[in-house]
C-alpha cells in the first residue's frame, strides 16, 4: 500500500509540473513570438467583367487575385433576366474554369447596368411580376453554374437612362431583393453552396433619398458603390476628378468616396456591407484653360473621353504631365499645348484607398471594368494594398 501511494504521488506531482509549465513558461517569452499570426476575413477584391460579343479566354483572367467576378450584363425581357451577349454561354463556361487555380471565386451575373434598367420599374410593380423575374434568376443561375446575382438598377425612381420609373420604386427595390434573398436561401440548400445577392449602388445622395438602404442592406451581402463618375464630361462643363478619395474644398460639386461612404454609413449601411467601387479608366476634356493645370477649370467633353487605364500608361511620354491633388489622393494628366485635361486613378491613388478600406473596416473593392488594365498593374495594386489586412499580427493585439 506504501508503494502504491508513492507512485500515485510521484505521478501527481508530474501532472502538476506539467500544468504548471503550461501556464508559466509562454509568460516568459514576447508576445510576438508566442502566436504568430490569426487568420481574419479576407477582403473582397470584385471585378466586373464586360467582354460584350467576344469569348474570353482564361488567360486574361488572374483569378487568384480576385474573390468575385460580376459578369456583365444579363437582361430584362417580359420582367424575366435573359442572356445579354450572344456569347455569354462560352464566357460563363470560361469564368467558372478559373476555379480550379481559385476555388473560392464566386462568379456572379450583373443583372441591368446603364443602358438595360429601363425594365426594372415594371419587372418589380407586383409581387406576381417580382416572382416571375426570382424564378427565372434561379434557372439562369442553375443553367450556367452561377454562383449569385447581382442587381445593378440604374436607379429606382430616377430616369437613368431615359427609363420608366415610379414612386413605388423605392419599396418595390427593397421586395425585390427581399424576395430574392428568400427564394436564393431555399434554392442554395438545393444546391449545397451559397448563393450571392449583391447590388451596384450610385455614389449620389439622390440614390439614398430613393431607395430605403437601411432595409435593403439586410438582403444583400455587398453592397458595390459605384464610386466614380462623380463628374462626366457629356454634362459637367467643368473639370474634376471623376473618382476623388477625399474632397477637396475648391471643389464646386464637393463630391468624394469618403463623402459617399459617410453618407451611406448614415442611411443604415454598416460599413461591412460596403464595397468601394474604382475605375480602371479615365475621363478627358479638352478645351481647358492653363489655370490651376486644368483642375476646376471650364472644359470641353474631349471626342476620346472615356480612356481605358492601357491608354493612360504612355501618355506621360507624349506631352502629358502628371499631377498629384493630395487633398483629394487623387492623380490627374494635363496637355499644356492640348489643353486635354484627364482625371483616372493610378497605383498611388488605389494604395490610399486600399488604406481607407482597411481603416474604416470596409468589405473590399470592386472594379469597372477589368479589361481596362490588361497588365494587371491596377488589380496588383489592390492586391497589394489589401494585403496587409489578410492577417492580423498578434504584436498589434
């Protein structure tokens, strides 16, 4: 009996040094060197994608530096989502190729976009007219193997593109994507995935006064702000930047991403809702005088207004100086002898905002459109700009 006490204590007291060396011994190194990294919620890189009547090939594609892919665009005819382009089929079958280099990349269908919203009025008047729309979504997603779709309504209650639109619209925007928020979470339990609703949203204070944004937000999983275009030469007669980070106070129109996401954060949009939109071009006028190097200045729309980001990279080299506004983070090209005046963004201007997406803990961004930068030196620097929010370093705790 002797013995048996003796080892039982002997094995007691091995346990206890262990627990003990357990609990101390981390104590006695850094922080920093005691856990390394947790990871966190990735950020959204989104692209939108506008190949028109061409087939895509996979090579033009890098995959695994996005998350999503919004295909555009699907169309409304008789309130049902239809093909838009006569290829679509073969692009949808390229699209979801490039899950085998990603295999979490969602590919979505952007339903609409400027020049087809002009049925949505209609398409979302009646409950009767929602369904038919929700059910054919689900069948167009079925069809293609998508993986989501995304509603871009330029705008609810507001003319757009010349379109039909009511008062009821702004109720009728939030049934809508209700109703296909409930339909997608039966139809995804079919499936064994989950399925995408997302919306592209103006950067304008109508648009909020328009839609009820604090409701409709509980329906989607993004919410893509369209954060550029805040001046278009066809009806600004003067020029500014089309895609400012911050506002600069000489600004007539006051206008920037920050202001937008602010007043969206207002509307009852929680901030990881939010995706900030960023171009991959550039806007022109010309005709503008030699005052403050074009900016805020009258102009002209130029006859090559909207200038893809591969137009953009050589012009520094044929008469084009570059600027930099540091109030707004934003670059802009001025031709003295063309008196051409371009506002786009740059890696610079992306870095920054990559930084106000970490910092004011947004979902990610997204891009139009992908194809303007072929060279990929936009979306890398997304990539890059994001990247240290991937992990969080446990020396920051």
């Amino acid at each position: 009996m002797k013995r048996s006490c003796n080892l039982f204590n002997r094995l007691l007291l091995r346990v206890l040094t262990v627990c003990v060396a357990i609990l101390v011994l981390p104590m006695c190194f850094p922080f920093h060197l005691r856990a390394a990294t947790s990871p966190v919620q990735k950020k959204e890189i989104i692209a939108y994608i506008f190949p028109k009547d061409r087939i895509l090939t996979p090579q033009e594609v890098s995959a695994t530096k996005l998350t999503r892919i919004n295909y555009a665009f699907a169309n409304l005819q008789n309130g049902q989502i239809v093909e838009g382009f006569a290829h679509d089929a073969e692009n949808f079958a390229v699209l979801n190729s490039l899950k085998r280099d990603n295999s979490s990349l969602t590919v979505v269908v952007s339903v609409g976009g400027w020049t087809w919203s002009g049925d949505f009025s209609d398409m979302s008047l009646t409950k009767q007219s929602r369904q038919v729309f929700i059910e054919s979504a689900v069948k167009f997603v079925e069809k293609y193997e998508l993986d989501g779709v995304d509603i871009d309504w330029e705008y609810p209650g507001m003319a757009g593109d010349n379109n039909r639109f009511r008062p009821e619209d702004k109720q009728n925007y939030t049934r809508l994507l209700k109703e296909l928020r409930e339909r997608f979470d039966k139809e995804q339990k079919k499936l064994h995935r989950h399925l995408v609703t997302s919306i592209a949203t103006g950067a304008s204070t109508d648009f909020l006064e328009h839609t009820e944004m604090a409701k409709v937000q509980r329906y989607v999983d993004t919410v893509n702000l369209m954060s550029y275009d805040y001046y278009v030469p066809s009806w600004d007669k003067t020029t500014g930047h089309h895609a400012p980070l911050f506002t600069n106070s000489a600004d007539p129109k006051k206008i920037s991403a920050d202001r937008t996401v602010n007043e969206y954060e207002s509307a009852g949009v929680p901030p990881e809702k939010l995706v900030l939109g960023v171009p991959f071009y550039g806007k022109s006028w010309t005709q503008v005088p030699d005052q403050n190097h074009g900016l805020f200045q009258p102009g002209k729309e130029a006859p090559n207004t909207y200038l893809p980001f591969n137009a953009l990279t050589s012009l520094q080299n044929s008469g084009y100086t570059r600027y930099w506004d540091s109030t707004a983070s934003a670059p802009y090209l001025y031709n003295h002898d063309t008196q051409t005046f371009i506002s786009y963004d740059d890696p610079d201007s992306l870095k920054k905002k990559c930084e106000y997406v970490i910092d004011h803990k947004l979902a990610g961004v997204m891009f139009w459109e992908y194809t303007g930068d072929s060279a990929n030196t936009l979306l890398d620097s997304i990539n890059v700009g994001l990247q240290r929010d991937s992990r969080i370093t446990t020396e920051t705790r």
